[in-house]
C-alpha cells in the first residue's frame, strides 16, 4: 500500500484552523471583561426599566434621576 496517496491531517484541515497553539490565532478576550460588560449592560438597562415605570406614574423627577444615573454609567464605561 503506497501511503502518499492517503489523506492526512492536511487534506480534512484547512491550512488555518484556530487551533488554541497557532500564533497565529487571535488572542482571546478576558472573561472578566465580558462580565464587567454585561453587569454594566444589566445596570443600564435597570435604570432605564426605572425611568419608565416612574414616567408611567407621571414622577418626572424620579424618571429624569434614574435616566442620569444610567447616562453617568454609561460615560463611565466609555472614558
């Protein structure tokens, strides 16, 4: 049997697969990072649930409060 005409890894793989080891292969994301993202996407969209329910009792001033804090968050997490 003449193995030169057998597959081998380079034939089922493309020339570039992502493998973990590769340099080539972009580094991953901190975890911590998507964490402290989504909390802040979680604050946000809590304080603007806030506004809306306090604009809903007609509580303007609540609503204008709870609609600064979740723009202070968000300027936070933008500097």
């Amino acid at each position: 049997m003449n193995h030169a005409r057998c597959p081998g890894p380079g034939d089922l793989m493309p020339q570039y697969a992502g493998h973990p080891h590769d340099p080539r292969t972009p580094e991953a994301e901190e975890v911590s990072d998507v964490d402290a993202c989504q909390d802040l996407i979680a604050k946000i969209r809590g304080e603007i649930d806030m506004a809306e329910t306090a604009l809903f009792r007609r509580d303007l001033d609540k609503a204008r409060k709870a609609l600064e804090e979740a723009m202070f968050a968000l300027e936070e997490a933008l500097a």
